[in-house]
C-alpha cells in the first residue's frame, strides 16, 4: 500500500494466497483485491478498507480467480474463475456472492458496460467472447473465433464491446444488443479487425473515440478508430509492449514494454513518439494519482513502483513493492 500524497511505501497487508488482480470501488472506500488461491482450493475476494488499511471483509469466490470488475453503481462486481469456467456475481454491499454464471473456457475478465446492461467476457482458453445479462445472470450471446481473448473494453455510450484476440492478431468489435430499440437489435458481430501479432491489450481513450492495442509480439501499437473499425496504423513502441494508458485529457498514451526498463509515450494529436521514461525491469501495469499528476508504473522483475511525473515526462522516486507485483489500483477518498 502506497501513500500517495507523501509518495511513500506505508504498509504491507496481508491478504490471500497469489493476488492476482486489484480494483477500487467507485463509491465506497474500497479496495478489492482477487486471491487466486493455489492448486485446486478456491480463490476469494478480499475487501479493503482503505480508511483504515485493513481486510474488512472476505468473500469466496470459484478455482482459479483472475479478475475482477466493478459496475459503475459499485454496487456489483464480476470475478471470472478461470479454473471453473465462471462467473461470479457479488453483491458488495452485502459482501456475498449471490449468482455464479457459466462462461466459456478459462474466462480472464468479465467488463461491465456503463450502462449496466451487459457484461462482456473473453474467454482465453475457448477463443471466444461472451456476453452477460447482469439482469437474468445468464449470457445472452456467444462469439467464436478470437483466439486466445485475453482483454475487453466498451464505448462510453455502451454501443459496441472490443476484444483483443491475444492468440492471433486482430480485435473483435462487437455491436452490443438495444433492447429498449423499436424493434430491438440483437448483439451481433461488427468487424474482425488486423492489427499486430499478439494484441494482449485494448486503451481506450476517456472520449471513446479511439483505442489503442499493444501488440506483444510485434513490439508495436495499433490504432483503431472506434466509430467506422478502420485501423490507423502501427508504431514501434519498445520490447514487448503489454499495457497502455491514455491521459484523461486524450492527448497522450503511455506504453509499458515488459521486456525492458521503459515506458514509452506516444502522442495521439501528433501521431507520433513523444519520447520515453526509464522505470524499473518489467513495467506491466500502471495507473495515474487522481488528478493526473503522477504515473505508478508497476515493475514486475525489479519488484518496485516507478513513480513518473506526468508535466515533465520524468521518473521522480521509486518505491519498493513485495514480490511479484502484477496489478494496481489507486484509491482516492476525504476523511474526517
């Protein structure tokens, strides 16, 4: 747990065997972190406190757990259990889990559109993409062919759900059901979209407009635009880039290559390298702090956090991080 006003490493919280994933409520001060357990026992959420930086509470979950999402209401949260070929439904409020759906094979993340009426998950082991109905806790839709499905994102206006199929390479768009629609339309599949070998994972600009795809093996991005499926082109960005993030201003997008010791910038009006940071060994996960000013790049080999200034584009501090440091979240919230 990092204190992010004083820029300091505070504590270390026990939580369960190998967490694997980590998200902030929106609305309560709370942070939820994914135990995925070992062997064949099951995996559980644990709830932080984060006033008070304890486990609050623990919620059991299915074999295997690698991810979770939480609604805009923050009232609801979806785990995919990759070991069980679910999904699991949580009431947060309550702290249970109150409805388990069957996904395909080895689902590895299930997003909930703004709007609350679909949940969207790839499943990695399957090669396909399911679509939830939070409402009836069943999946309404089915789509084959995205080997290897492995990330998900869905437009602001909750219209149309992108994964990338990390086993070949290209993105899948799919246009999302309106069933409030006269008549109404059905889910259906829009484009299947060439981008890099091995796109791993989808940055959405805050605006929706365009995405932006890390394509692992060609070491490079692609940029698609959201409203027409056209692919804009492909930028060499660093070894092995695994993770993208655009500012909340849509100007520019940081990429993390893991097999280095850089996160590289790219600017979107320009449409071109905007130069690079140094970080730690392994960068493959960030976040920004609330207001934007700073970068947390997590570092998965050196076993720090990087933190970078965003105004000057520059490493400011590290900070050291437990073993094997693979996700993060930032929590912002007033007390008393």
């Amino acid at each position: 747990m990092l204190d992010v006003v004083n820029v300091r490493l505070d504590r270390e919280l026990p939580v369960g065997p190998n967490p694997v994933a980590v998200a902030p409520s929106p609305g309560r001060n709370e942070v939820y972190v994914v135990n995925s357990g070992s062997g064949a026992n099951m995996g559980f959420v644990s709830i932080i406190n984060a006033e008070k930086n304890s486990v609050a509470a623990n919620i059991q979950v299915h074999r295997r757990p690698v991810s979770i999402d939480v609604d805009a209401t923050g009232d609801r949260a979806y785990v995919a259990n990759a070991g069980s070929n679910t999904i699991s439904v949580l009431d947060l409020k309550a702290r249970r889990e109150i409805a388990v759906i069957g996904a395909g094979e080895e689902p590895v993340e299930a997003r909930p559109a703004p709007d609350g009426k679909t949940v969207v998950v790839p499943n990695r082991g399957g090669n396909s993409v399911s679509l939830v109905d939070p409402a009836a806790h069943s999946v309404r839709a089915y789509f084959e062919g995205c080997p290897g499905a492995s990330d998900a994102v869905v437009l602001p206006d909750s219209s149309k759900a992108f994964v990338a199929c990390s086993g070949g390479h290209q993105v899948m768009a799919i246009a999302l059901a309106k069933t409030d629609a006269h008549p109404a339309v059905a889910d259906r599949l829009e484009a299947m979209l060439d981008v890099g070998r091995a796109p791993v994972q989808l940055a959405l600009k805050p605006d929706g407009g365009e995405l932006f795809v890390s394509n692992a093996q060609s070491n490079s991005i692609s940029e698609v635009v959201t409203t027409t499926n056209d692919v804009g082109g492909a930028y060499l960005m660093g070894d092995n880039p695994a993770h993208g993030l655009v500012s909340s201003d849509n100007s520019l997008l940081y990429v993390a290559n893991l097999h280095s010791q850089e996160v590289t910038i790219y600017s979107i009006d320009d449409g071109k390298r905007a130069g690079s940071i140094h970080v730690g060994d392994g960068p493959s996960a960030m976040a920004f702090s609330a207001a934007g000013h700073l970068l947390f790049v997590v570092d998965a080999r050196s076993a720090d956090v990087a933190v970078v200034r965003t105004a000057s584009r520059s490493l400011f501090t590290m900070l050291p991080a437990g073993r094997g440091p693979n996700a993060i979240a930032v929590k912002s919230f007033r007390v008393p």
